[in-house]
C-alpha cells in the first residue's frame, strides 16, 4: 500500500480508495469521517439542499434557531415564588368570601344587586357619584378649619437611603389614611417633598395622588417648612430712611416636635403647626431635627410619653405613630395617656405610670 508521500508524488489522481484507506489510520481523520457520514446522514434524509436551504430560510427556522432556553430558577426562587403564590390565592379567596357575603346580605335584605350597580355605573358616567362624595369630604374638613395643622418636613431626603424612602412615602400613606378616617381632621401638609425625589415618586403610584388629596385637607410642597409655614414679616419696600427693608420669615407659629427637645408638650394649640420630621432611621441621623430647629430658630417640643408610660422597647416612634397620636388627643377628649394607649403597638412593652405613687415619692422627698 503506498504511503502518503508517494500518493503526493504521483503524477496520476490517486483513486478514491487509497485515499481513504490512508486517512483512515489517523485520529482527525476518523473525527472527520464521523463528521462526513453524519453530513451524508443529514443529506440523504433532505430531498435536495436547494429545499433545505429554502426550509432554513422560513420563520419557524428561523425562530427556532434563535430560541434559547430560559435559565432555571434557584430552589430560593422556586420557594419565593410558590409563596407570592398562595399568598395571592388566599387574597383572591377572601376577596370572593367578602363578596358572597355582601351578596347574600343583599339577598337577605330583598335588594336588588345588578340594579344598584346598574344604578352606580350612570351616576359614575355623569360625574353625579363623585360630586357627591367631593361635597361630603369638604362637609368633614369643615371642622379642620378650626384646629391646628401637622405637617411633615420631607428636607431629610437626600440623607436617607432609597429603602427609607420608600418606608416615609408608606408612612405618609398610613398618615393621609387616618386623617381621613379621623372624627377631627387636621389640615395636613407635606414641606421639602421634591417632585423629582423618590418619595414624591413612591406615592405617584398611589391612584389618586395627588389631584385627589389636595381635595382631602392636604398639601405638599418643594419649599422649605420655613418658607411654607412661616409668616413673611417685611415687604423689601424702602422704610423712613429710605433703604429697603429686608424681609424676614417669623416662625413663632411653628412648633418642632422632636424627642431630643427639654419641652415638654403639654397640650395642642389651635393656632399652631406642628412638625414631624421626615426621617425613618433616627437611630443614624439622631439630633438631625433638633439642630434644624434650632437653626431656623423654630420652636421645640416633644410628646409627653415619659409622664404617662413607661416604654421597655425603644422610645422612637414612626411618623404616622407620632400623627395619629396628635388626632386621638382631640378624640379622647385632650387625654395624652389615652391617645398613646391607643396608637402605640403592644411589641413596645408598654407599662402605664402610676401618678399616685408618683405624688406620693415626691411627697416623701420633700419631707
């Protein structure tokens, strides 16, 4: 059998045979073999290559060429998701149970379901529905007009992270929510909210924020609590001497509740504004409101809880904690230790103070 140097020294064409009886003997060459018969395979079960080409060139071919099977989930994810699951199911189901309930209400009651919704949808398309309920909200605010105002300085923002942020748009959410609900609203306004800021963002996805809030004794602003709340004093006109008088904003309306304050917030006045700082973190950015106070020349106070109650877990309270014990004080009748009782959840610890035994220790110290 002649070698491979022969065959390439040959002047005639070595036959098919040799050729393939020296290549034979190498490892790339049975690689290419394999490679050749598969090729052969794919070619004799394909009528033509013309047809195959003309088959590649279809949009099934097509797509199924560029198709990649999607990564599988980690078992954490598989978890995660069999749990967003039930938990979606258990809410589908109680919603349906609420519904069957008010149905056979209905049906107890002999009121007719389909008409009242029938009845709903028109007044919905004439607008009758919501100028209703608009003139029933300002009927409720009445009484805000009378009261003193809360508002939550939002000039914290850009201290916090984007997971805090989010926390304050809930709080605000859960503060705007009570004040609704309460039987003495307040005037609730928002100061230093950029519109551009997360938090201004977060409640964006709420519906009706914010053309329907301003509507419900509400108010934000990107200005700062100062220039919101606070009085301009001096118009920048030329005074007797004739140099123009610089105008100054008065705070003494204003009152900073923070915990870090020496005053101790005996009652509410009417014709005051009082301030919750905007901040979730307080642990982190302690004393930040008070050296703000302090630097706008505002007012300090801070909520009387060490008179009433004894507190073993922390002492820091969340926004609409601190709001919503502000609206229960007028509802208990201008009772701190009742309003705290009922805002304050119990993982606080909470242990009511005893004034008789207070008196009594002050009595004794004093003799």
């Amino acid at each position: 059998m002649p070698g491979p140097e022969q065959l390439q020294s040959s002047s005639s064409p070595p036959n098919e045979k040799e050729v393939l009886e020296v290549t034979k003997n190498s490892p790339k060459a049975q690689i290419d073999t394999s490679s050749s018969k598969a090729v052969a395979a794919t070619t004799s079960c394909s009528p033509s290559t013309d047809a195959t080409s003309k088959a590649d060139d279809t949009p099934a071919a097509s797509a199924a060429v560029q198709f990649e099977a999607p990564n599988p989930m980690s078992k954490n994810q598989i978890r995660k998701r069999k749990r967003y699951e039930r938990a979606m199911e258990k809410k589908r189901l109680k919603k349906q149970q609420k519904k069957d309930v008010k149905n056979a209400k209905a049906k107890a009651e002999g009121r007719d379901i389909e008409a009242e919704r029938k009845f709903q949808a028109e007044r919905a398309a004439t607008g009758e529905g919501k100028k209703r309920r608009d003139e029933k909200w300002q009927k409720h605010m009445e009484s805000a007009k009378d009261t003193f105002q809360i508002c939550i300085d939002c000039g914290f923002e850009d201290q916090m992270n984007f997971k805090e942020q989010n926390s304050l748009a809930s709080q605000l959410r859960y503060c705007y929510a009570q004040n609704k609900r309460s039987e003495n609203p307040v005037f609730m306004s928002v100061s230093g909210m950029s519109e551009t800021g997360n938090t201004f963002s977060q409640l964006k996805k709420v519906n009706g924020f914010p053309e329907q809030w301003l509507s419900r004794a509400f108010s934000h602003s990107s200005e700062s609590l100062e220039k919101m709340h606070g009085v301009v004093v001096g118009s920048g006109d030329d005074d007797d001497d004739g140099e123009k008088s610089t105008p100054t904003i008065d705070t003494s309306k204003i009152v900073y509740l923070t915990s870090d304050s020496g005053n101790i917030l005996e009652h509410l006045d009417d014709s005051k504004v009082y301030v919750i700082g905007g901040i979730v973190d307080r642990n982190r950015l302690k004393g930040t409101t008070m050296k703000k106070a302090q630097e706008l020349g505002i007012t300090t106070a801070k909520l009387p809880i060490e008179q009433y109650l004894k507190l073993v877990a922390t002492k820091v309270l969340t926004v609409n904690h601190v709001f919503e014990i502000l609206l229960k004080y007028r509802t208990h009748g201008n009772d701190w230790k009742k309003a705290m009782l009922d805002v304050l959840p119990a993982r606080k610890d909470i242990t009511e103070v005893d004034a008789d035994a207070d008196a009594k220790g002050e009595k004794k110290k004093d003799e």
